[in-house]
C-alpha cells in the first residue's frame, strides 16, 4: 500500500492551490463559483485530505488561470529539460486516483516531467484498473487535448458512445471536452503514456 500522505506533501499541490487562491484574493466560494467544484471538496483538497483527479486539476487551473504544471512544477527550479529514467518511475511514487462523485478512479499515474516550468504538455505514466465499466466513470474538461500510447495491456476508452479496444502499440489522440474514460481489460494490467494539453 502506497503513502498516499507522503505523497500529497511531495507535490503539494493543496498547498500550492491555496497559496494561489489566496494570492488571488479568491474565497473558497469564489473558486468553487469559477470552478464548479463544490466548496467542500476545494477545502479538502487544500488541506490535502483528498488527491485530486487530473480532471478536477484542470479546473482548478482554469479556475486559477494557471497551467496545469503549475502544480507539478517547483518554483525554484529553472532547468531547462527532464530526463526520466526508467528506474526513477517507482511504484511506491505513482499517484492512485481517488474518488469523485463516489466513483473510485480507476487509474494512478506518475508525472513524467515533474519540476519542468512553463510547459505546454504534461506527461504522465498511468496505471488503469481492471473494474467493470460504469457511465459514472465518464468525465470531461473543456478545451484541452490529450494523448494516450499504450505501452501494455489491452484498455477499453470510452469516448461519447463508442467504445474502443486498445492494445500494446495503439495510441489515440482526442478532444477531452467530450465524455470519456478508460478501464483495463484482460489479465495484465493496462498502462500507457498519456500528454495532456491545455490550451492558453
């Protein structure tokens, strides 16, 4: 079982949102208002009792008129590149996804260029659970682009009403303002490299 508290103080990022909101002059009201986040879950999520879903941090972002590597990045860092080595993706550092709307994510994921500033992309390493596909697993983040290359394993994405099968090899690249979502299917489990673009 991973440190999930451990992890949350890594990133920081409940700290680096309140930090922001209050360098805004935002309530928590207010930035539930421009996120459509409720108020409830902004304050847990501040007060790092909750990690929040890529999703919920692309609002926040929005929210905060930040980018999303914001959160990912340390402010201290000015280098101008970041090389993962395979060995530094270690499992007791991915970050499992938490519930939201009472449905478990059923993914974890690693940042891949944590500490790199002013990026325009944020990759990701994730891990997809084999969980039975439920349309409550569906979720959207207007304006921005993503792409997915599986690496292993097979994986079902869910996008609108269709759904494809994806195996090693197979990549996608789409517009996540509409419906989508992912669950693994077969003995292995599913990962896959996925970049996330948010558009200025």
């Amino acid at each position: 079982m991973t440190d999930i508290k451990a992890q949350i103080k890594e990133f920081r990022i409940g700290e680096k949102i309140r930090g922001l909101r209050q360098q805004k002059r935002l309530t928590l009201q207010e930035l539930s208002e421009l996120t459509t986040l409720s108020k409830p879950l902004l304050s847990q999520i501040e007060n790092q009792q909750v990690i929040p879903p890529l999703a919920t941090l692309l609002k926040v972002a929005k929210g905060l008129k930040v980018d999303i590597h914001f959160f990912f990045a340390d402010a201290a860092n000015k280098q101008k590149f970041v090389l993962t080595r395979r060995e530094d993706v270690r499992e007791d550092e991915k970050i499992p996804r938490p519930a939201a709307n009472d449905v478990t994510r059923p993914y974890a994921y690693h940042s891949l260029a944590q500490g790199l500033r002013h990026k325009h992309m944020e990759p990701f390493l994730v891990e997809f659970e084999n969980i039975p596909w439920d349309d409550a697993l569906f979720f959207k983040h207007d304006g921005d682009e993503e792409f997915i290359y599986i690496i292993s394993g097979e994986l079902d994405f869910h996008y609108n009403s269709e759904v494809f099968r994806m195996r090693t090899g197979d990549s996608i690249y789409y517009d996540s303002s509409q419906p989508h979502g992912w669950v693994s299917v077969g003995a292995e489990t599913a990962r896959a490299v996925a970049v996330m673009y948010t558009k200025e």
